[in-house]
C-alpha cells in the first residue's frame, strides 16, 4: 500500500533540500549518514533508494575505473 506525503523545499545555507519524513525513514530502514540513489522518471516521478554496503562498493568501483 503506497503512502501519500506531503512536503514542500526548504533553504538549507546556499542549497533547497527536501524533507523526508521520520515516518518514511523508519518504514525504510535507513539512518542518518545512509546513502542513497535518487532517479528521476517520466513526469517527474522521483524514486528514492537506499544503497547497501554492496550497491556503494560496486559504484566507487565503477567511478575508479571511469577516472
């Protein structure tokens, strides 16, 4: 079942940032300091993932190799 949120850009210093509700956070399992990937699709859907330890060794070994 998809949960509809509602949250707005906020100024964080020189940058915009989203909020991402505690609720959400916690239903996902994730802490803070957690990577993630965000993608955007058609019509502007945007698709927020955690990473695993095994996602984030595959991308550092990726951006290696492309230096």
């Amino acid at each position: 079942m998809e949960t509809l949120t509602l949250t707005k850009l906020t100024r964080l210093v020189t940058s915009l940032a989203v909020v991402i509700p505690k609720e959400i956070l916690t239903q996902m399992q994730v802490l803070r300091g957690d990577y993630f990937s965000l993608t955007v699709r058609d019509r502007g859907v945007i698709v927020l993932r955690a990473l695993s330890d095994a996602d984030i060794r595959a991308l550092k070994t990726e951006v290696i190799q492309y230096d």
